[in-house]
C-alpha cells in the first residue's frame, strides 16, 4: 500500500480548493500538493473545502461534529467566580465554549462536557506568580485532587479543544500553544515525598494544584472519565523544564477512565504521566514538539493501543533550549534515584514514527532512562535517528522487558543503544519500513508532501509485525480491519490529522 494512498474523487476536489485558496493567500503551494496529493495539513482552508471523509484517510473534519455548525455568533465563556473556579456543571453543545485564563473543577465539583460540544482559547489572563513573576496565559483547564471531570464524546461526536480559528471562530493557521491544556490531579501513589506543586500552572488562590506525597496512595482514586476527546494545539512554558502539556496527569488514580484520545501539535509533551496508577488505551499523538508519551514520578498504568506521528514542521523542543524529541521518554524521577514506586509503565500495541530524518532536532523512538523500569511488547518503532535508547544502569538492568516489538533506525549501530534486548526484530534501511503496509520507495514517515492514510499502518503481511491477534506488533490488529472498510479502524470518526496546522 502506497503511504500516500488513492486520492479519490471527492479528496482531489478537497486537494483542488485547498490549492486554490492557498494560492489566493499569497503562500505559494508545495510541490507534492501540485502534483495532486493532500498536504499532511493544508492550512485551515481544508475544512471550508471538506465534502465527505476520505475512505482510509486519517483526515476525519467532516465528522468533527460541533466543528462543522458552530461559528462565532454561538461563542460562550465558561463562567468562573473571582478564583478561576468553573461556577457550572455542565457544558452543552451549542455553543462554542471560550476556556478564559486558567480555569479550574475544585474539589468536591464535577464538570460534564456534552458529546458533540468544543473548547476553544478565550482570553488570556496576567498572573502574579511568586517563583516566575507575571504570566498571561488562557485556555488551561485543571481538575484538581478530589474534582471530577465527565468528557464523554463519541466516535461520532468528539469532545474538542481547540485554537479559535481551528474551532470555527477565526481565521488564518493555528500553532503550537494557540490552546492552553488540560491538567488533571488525583489522589493516588507517586514517588513524591512531598507534596508537589504540578508543572506548567500559576499558583492559583483557593486551589490545591498538587499531587503525591503523604497521605496520596488511593490507588483506585477517580477523577473521572475522558473518552473520545481530542486536544489541539496545546502547550505552555512556564520557565525551563516547566510546561503544560496536552494532557498532563498528576497522581491520577486507576479509577479514572482514558479512553480514545488525540493530542495534536503540542508545545511540549502530548501525554504525560506524573506518577500515579491510571490506566489508558486508543491514544493518538501527532506532531509533538517534545515527546509523544512522558512516565515519569512512579507512574505504574497499563496503556493498550497507541500511535505517535512526528511532524517536520515542528520545532522539536527547541523552544526549550535543547532539542530532544522521542516518541516515549521515561525517567523514574528528574535525578535518576531509586525513588519508589519505581517509574514502570507497561505499554502494548504502540506504533511510533519518525519522519524518516537523522537531524538531531528528533532523538529516539523510546529513550528509557534515570532509573525507569519499563515493560514494553508487541510495538512498532521507526524512523528516528536511534530506534530505542536505555541510559543508568538500573534501567539497563530492565531492557529485557522490552521484547516482541520490532524497531526500525537509521543505521545497525544505533537501533538499539546501552543495551540490546533479545526477542526483537530490527531494520536499518534508510528510507523504507519493512513491517508496515507502504510499500515501494516512498517513506513511511511523516512529510509536509504527503498524507496519513490509515491503512498505511496495518502490519504488512508476512512481516515481522504481522500475526496473529495475540501477536502483532502495532496499533492495528491486521486480522480486524480492512481497509476497504474505515469503520474497522479505531481512528475512525473521531480523530483529525489536519485541524489546521499550516506545514512549512
């Protein structure tokens, strides 16, 4: 299978407007796209051009539900008292709802989000932070230790936050860090001693915006439940080192449910997991500019199913001042002790790629270090510099639960590093990806030229990654979808690979 698909009739007119409307902005037109294929994403004029979801394309606008009804005459904030505290329970879907400054769900409140209904970036409000000084930021929401928040969409109609222009109220591209975040804490075990204040968020008044030590082991904790949600162009930096992601998780208990989620063109880090025991399944990252999946602080959750897409036109944390971008990054805590509980996410059925490049802007599809455990199996790892780098020797110690994966870099010496697991299968070849079905010479990886199809990510057959259903490696069980059928894929309806980014 071609990784940049058929275009069908429908897609060309789609590709044709889009085309058009660039031209007319003065912005010039990629090549690839002149030639007739779909940009990964086509500025925001591709939505005003979408007639129908592409058969196999990743690309789902059309059925982004509230996306598609809503304009700026419908617009709403979200009401909050003097503190920043959410003063509703429920948030409807006919209206476009404006996430001012930083807004909080305190303890003892529960926020229900309707299917169908979209958060976009409201105004910014200035901070007085003690330890950082002003700040002005908008579009963050956290639910704090003992808050609940009920974000239950569908496949049919997503839960979205968003930027303005990407939600239907506004114009022009949208980038990273045009949305706040969403921060959600819980009660259960971290390896925190003290009670510790969560990255990315002026300290607030009136709200508790910490999580781990004494007295935070409910394990079973709940902090309610997110299925079917997407989150785009999130991300805010603090100071160095201190960031919102798109969803960040802090102490958050088993008891919460994560289920169906994308993060698209974060600022920092898609998911991150600071300690705590929540489990998840179907997430999607895409065009992270740090790393697609952050463990870190004792987290010990089991993720099922998920897929990490790197982008060329990201900055690849740059903005932070080094540039280190993986598909996983897991360390057990920021000084590699032996902290316990000991960082140990287990992680099955990912598929992670690069964008087929050795710039050291992008570093490793897994870099497991500072003491993490790991338990990592059945997974795909391609297209970045290093395919999977362990660093500490008791991380070291714990690279054989890595197994039953297959890893893909860009040369022998450096698809295993620090250490090289048995019960892997390995390629080194330079622009192609044996284990995936995208055939030919064209590269599996991600190019401002070329479009997501998603059966370009089914173990191809025969390959190390093909298998039975309690053997395949990946995102996508071969021996469930077909790819003649959208429906059978899990990224159907839901997810948006083109929420308006402009690639450069």
């Amino acid at each position: 299978m071609n990784f940049l698909g058929n275009i069908t009739t429908s897609a060309q007119e789609k590709v044709n407007c889009a085309i058009k409307s660039v031209k007319n902005s003065g912005k010039g037109v990629n090549s690839a796209v002149a030639a007739g294929f779909a940009v990964v994403a086509l500025m925001t004029s591709m939505a005003s051009c979408e007639k129908s979801a592409d058969t196999g394309n990743f690309d789902q606008a059309a059925s982004a539900g509230a996306l598609a009804t809503l304009s700026c005459a419908d617009t709403a904030s979200i009401p909050v008292d003097a503190n920043g505290i959410i003063t509703v329970t429920r948030l409807t879907n006919d209206k476009l709802w404006k996430l001012n400054g930083v807004s909080y769900v305190n303890d003892g409140q529960t926020l229900t989000i309707d299917p169908g209904t979209t958060i976009i970036t409201g105004r910014t409000k200035t901070y007085n932070d003690p330890a950082y000084g002003l700040q002005t930021i908008a579009g963050v929401l956290v639910v704090a230790k003992g808050g609940k928040l009920i974000a239950n969409g569908t496949a049919t109609q997503p839960i979205v936050f968003t930027s303005p222009s990407a939600g239907g109220c506004g114009s022009g591209c949208s980038t990273a860090g045009t949305f706040g975040g969403i921060v959600i804490l819980g009660k259960a075990t971290t390896n925190r001693t003290v009670a510790t204040r969560i990255e990315g968020i002026p300290q607030p008044a009136g709200t508790d915006i910490t999580y781990g030590g004494p007295g935070n082991t409910l394990n079973g904790d709940n902090s309610g439940s997110l299925k079917y949600v997407r989150i785009e162009f999130p991300g805010y930096r603090l100071a160095a080192d201190n960031e919102i992601n798109g969803l960040t998780l802090g102490g958050v208990g088993s008891g919460t449910t994560l289920s169906h989620i994308q993060v698209s063109y974060s600022a920092d880090d898609a998911f991150e997991f600071f300690g705590g025991t929540v489990n998840a399944d179907h997430l999607v990252a895409i065009g992270t500019d740090d790393d697609d999946f952050d463990f870190d602080h004792g987290y010990t959750g089991t993720i099922n199913y998920a897929i990490g897409l790197k982008n060329p036109g990201t900055t690849n944390s740059v903005s932070g001042g080094n540039s280190d971008s993986n598909g996983i990054e897991s360390d057990n805590d920021g000084s590699g002790t032996s902290a316990s509980p000991r960082t140990k996410p287990v992680l099955r059925h990912f598929t992670l790629l690069g964008y087929n490049t050795t710039s050291t802007k992008l570093r490793n599809g897994n870099r497991w270090r500072r003491a993490t455990d790991l338990d990592m199996q059945y997974s795909i790892i391609g297209g970045f510099p290093t395919g999977v780098l362990f660093e500490s020797s008791s991380t070291i110690a714990s690279a054989s639960a890595f197994t039953n994966n297959v890893v893909h870099a860009f040369g022998s010496s450096a698809i295993f590093s620090g250490a090289t697991p048995a019960g892997n299968t390995t390629g080194a070849n330079a622009t192609a990806n044996n284990f995936l079905q995208l055939g030919g010479g064209v590269s599996p990886f991600l190019t401002c030229g070329s479009a997501y199809n998603v059966t370009g990510l089914i173990p191809d057959l025969g390959s190390p990654a093909d298998g039975t259903s309690a053997t395949y490696k990946g995102a996508f069980d071969p021996n469930l979808v077909d790819p003649s059928n959208p429906a059978s894929f899990w990224t159907n309806g839901w997810t948006n690979f083109a929420p308006g980014f402009c690639c450069n």
